[in-house]
C-alpha cells in the first residue's frame, strides 16, 4: 500500500463525510464499476430465471441472497484505483473466481444478514484475516464507525425498495392501455396458468438493473468507512507528513553532508614538537554533595522528618496536582450527631399527643360517615355527568376498541338492484304498471316487485338487508301473520323470478289479476 500515490487526500473525517467520500469515489470510476457489475449480475439473473421460470420469487430470492458474492468484485477495483493502479475490465474479470473462493460460504450463511457488511468485507478482501483474528480486528475497526454502516445498510434497504416500486409505477404507466383493459384479478392471481409470469420476471428484472447503479455505491461507501477508520487508528496521515517532511529535506541534507566533510578536511593536525599533556597522578578528591559525603552519612533521620519531606516535595511541581470539582448536594452535608435526652423527649410527647387526637376522633365517627356519603355522592354525580357529557365520544372510541355497541338498522336503499326509496315510486302503482303492461311488460313486472319490497320495509316494518334472497323476503312476509300478503307476495315474486332470471314474459291474463291484487292491498292510489 502506497499512501503517498492515493489518489484522494488521507486524512481523518467524521463517518458521514466519509461516506460522501464514497459517493464520489464511486462517481469517478462508475463506468468501469457498473460494467462490470452487469456483466457479472445479468448473466446469472438469466439463468435463475430460465432453470426457475414457474417461480419468479425464488428466482429473485437467491438472486438477493447472493449480493455478498457480487460485491467483492467492485471493492477489488476501487482498492487498486485508489492507489493509482486502476485494472481493466477484462483484468478485473480474471481477478474474481480467485476473490470469491475466501470465506465464501460464511458470507452467505451466518454472515449474509450483518448490517455491517460493507464495513466488514475489506477485513477479509484486503486484509485476508478469518477466525479470532478477524473478530479481534473488526471490534477494533467498529469502535466508532460501526453506527454509521448500521444505518447505511439501513437507508441502502429502504432506498432500494422505494427506487424499485417507482420503476414499477413507471413501468405500469408506460403500459399500453389496451393491455391495461385486459387485466383481471382473477388472471393477475392465477399464477398457474403462467399467463403472467412474465411481467414478475419482468418487474425482477427491474430490480437488477436498478441494482447496478446502486450496489458499487453501497461498497464504495463501506470502503471509505474503513479508510477512514485506519487513517484514525494508524495514524496515516501523520505518516503521510513525515514522509513528505523527508523527501524536502533529503537534497539539503547531501548539500550539508559535503560541507562539513570539507570543513573537518582544513583542521590543524598537531606538531610533532608539541609537549605532551601532563597526566596528574593525584586521587581526585571525593564529591562534597555525593553519596558518601559526611553530611549525609552523619545527618540523623527520622521517619517523621523523611514523610513530612516527602509530602513537601510531592506538594511542589511538577507532582502537585490539584482539581476543583463541582456537584450538586442536597442541603448541607453534617455528621451524625447523637440524639440528645431533650429531643427524645419531646418526640415520645409528639407520640402521645397523636394519641389522644386519635381517641378525639373516634368521637366523631358519625360526622365523618357523613362526609364519606358526601363525597362518594359527589363523585358519583361528577362521572354521570362525564359520561353524558361525552357520551358520543364514548361511543365512537367504545366501537374504534371494538367493544359491542348497539346499532340502529339502516333500511338498504337498494335489494336486488331495485331502488325502494318511496319517492322514487310513481303515487298510483297499480296505474303505472297497467299502463306500462302493453309495451313494457318487464318495466311493469319490475315496478309492482319494487313497489312491494318497498312497501314491505317501510311501512311493514320487515328487517330486509341487501344479503337476503326472495326465499328469505317470502319467509320473513309469512311471519307476518297477513295470509292475503303472504299469497300475493308469494304469486308476484314466482312471476319476477321467471322473468328476471328466466327471461319469461308473464301472460297477458296476469295483468289484471296482480293490478288489481294491488288495490285489494294497499288500497286505490291518488296523486297528491
């Protein structure tokens, strides 16, 4: 690794400049990085797709399962761009069967769920490090920087989800309408007849693409990260410094060495007629402050005298060390005292005095229970008024809890596609029906039924719902108790069955016999 040949300035940043970092980073080579991404991912999502047709989410499944193998190819490239040694595309494709073979099945076993992948896989790549001495490596890389590849994981998830649903909304729009018109859910939900299996292996392939601009980003940003952590830890660009430091100063320093090798050259050399120093013979006299010196040798001493020196020396500098602390206290801090006979004796007093209160109140237990009554009334009173007050926000939040609630019947407005509504009825039936017979015996037909349903829920009162078959509507009239309804009601529904569904037209005879059954029943009709 030659740091001095980077080719971005090494120095420390905090975790999100870093991974801005790689963002630019994987700008500047995104055309070597994104080639090679798809000419390794396209490949085998084709053949995922061709051995796995019929199951289009096991395809993309595994195809995803398999991301920790595709992204040891965009790392090799940015680790030998980063120091000037940018490969080829074709030499970066060599390179990958020998990257994927380390630790391979560890990556996508165990490993393939770490939220600090990105961060963890140039330990392994770059450094080749595996068992305890990548775990002791990697708790010493994540002391600071492992939050950082959490959430970039993280944003990495939620911002490939988000990119893929948009492209499947582009792609929807961009659909011709008529094929539009041609979906059904039941054709969209059938998968087995294979009608549709295209457009999943489709929406997959979307997927993938949208994972070719992505992903070399993703590790970019996880190299960087790691970068960054080294530069902290080892400290390079200190080193950076001193190298720099040392390749201004090498010229001035040969300069330098070549003058003071002249210099020593034009030394005088002594005479051969120069008397020779005379070497004293006398013993040097011994050291007056040395350790064998009278005065310490003679000098008494004690062991108060030597800590009360100790303690004198140790309050000097450089060992005199003192700090200031502040802190919050309650009250003022005093030492236990002992209880005095005069205290004592005024708490036992205390004591008696709450006494006598006590036998004081036994007196007044009447007074009390009526307080008591008091009180447990006005409470009372207090949460009626609560509830009346807010009795239908009581209700709303006593239904959204799911609590059982009483519900009034909501008459339906329509039964069997017929509106019942009494305004949307003419004021003569009978009339209407008679008039209508000649040219539009089903329009006739289908206004007496409605005329009768209609009469039936609002002024019979029956409980209809929009579920109930004419079997049911007939059973409900027979419990009436009315036999001349239940026969007319019974006639006129056989004749709307067969028409509605059969498709029979009744007989010209029926006409007379059910307008005038009408009339029996709900009496001659006037306009108001």
């Amino acid at each position: 690794m030659r740091l001095t040949e980077a080719s971005v300035a090494i120095r420390p940043r905090s975790a999100w400049e870093a991974i801005d970092l790689g963002v630019l980073l994987a700008r500047r080579h995104a055309g070597l990085l994104i080639a090679s991404w798809a000419l390794v991912t396209l490949p085998l999502f084709a053949l995922l797709c061709t051995l796995l047709w019929q199951y289009p989410g096991w395809a993309i499944f595994l195809f995803w399962w398999l991301k920790p193998a595709y992204e040891r190819l965009p790392l090799y490239i940015l680790s030998q761009a980063l120091f000037g040694n940018t490969p080829s595309l074709k030499q970066s494709l060599r390179a990958l069967p020998k990257l994927l073979w380390p630790q391979l099945l560890a990556s996508l076993t165990w490993r393939r769920l770490s939220p600090t992948r990105s961060f963890d896989l140039p330990v392994l790549q770059l450094e080749g490090l595996s068992g305890q001495a990548r775990s002791q490596r990697l708790v010493v890389l994540g002391q600071r920087d492992s939050g950082a590849a959490t959430w970039l994981t993280l944003v990495g998830v939620h911002l490939e989800m988000a990119l893929w649903m948009g492209l499947v909304a582009l792609f929807y729009l961009m659909l011709p309408q008529q094929v539009e018109l041609d979906w059904t859910w039941e054709s969209l939900i059938a998968a087995s007849s294979g009608q549709w299996l295209w457009l999943e292996h489709l929406s997959n392939l979307l997927y993938v693409l949208l994972l070719i601009l992505w992903e070399p980003v993703y590790v970019a940003c996880g190299f960087t990260l790691y970068l960054n952590r080294r530069t902290a830890l080892e400290a390079w660009d200190i080193e950076l410094t001193f190298r720099r430091l040392r390749q201004r100063l090498t010229g001035s320093a040969y300069a330098l060495l070549l003058g003071c090798a002249v210099l020593l050259a034009q030394l005088p050399n002594a005479a051969w007629a120069d008397t020779p120093p005379i070497v004293s013979e006398e013993v040097e006299q011994a050291d007056a402050q040395g350790p064998d010196a009278p005065r310490l040798l003679k000098q008494p001493l004690t062991s108060q005298a030597a800590r009360d020196s100790i303690e004198a020396l140790l309050d000097e500098p450089p060992f005199q060390h003192r700090e200031t602390v502040t802190r919050w206290r309650l009250g003022e801090e005093k030492p236990a005292e002992e209880p005095r006979p005069e205290d004592v004796e005024a708490f036992l007093e205390m004591l008696r005095n709450l006494l006598k209160l006590g036998e004081w109140w036994k007196s007044l237990d009447v007074v009390a229970q009526i307080f008591e009554v008091l009180l447990w009334a006005a409470l009372a009173t207090l949460l009626a008024f609560v509830v009346w007050r807010y009795r239908q926000w009581l209700q709303v939040f006593g239904e959204r809890i799911g609590l059982p609630t009483r519900r009034r019947p909501v008459a339906p407005q329509q039964l069997f596609g017929l509106e019942l509504a009494p305004e949307s009825l003419p004021d003569d039936v009978a009339s209407e029906a008679e008039r209508l017979w000649a040219e539009q015996p089903r329009a006739a037909l289908g206004l007496l039924y409605r005329a009768l349903l209609s009469r039936l829920l609002h002024e019979h009162r029956l409980p209809l719902k929009q579920s109930h078959t004419e079997g049911e509507v007939l059973q409900l009239v027979a419990g009436l108790g009315q036999q001349n309804l239940e026969n007319y009601s019974r006639l006129l529904t056989q004749h709307w069955q067969a028409l509605a569904y059969g498709h029979r037209l009744p007989a010209e005879s029926l006409r007379q016999g059910l307008c005038q059954g009408w009339r029996s029943l709900f009496g001659q009709e006037r306009a108001a």
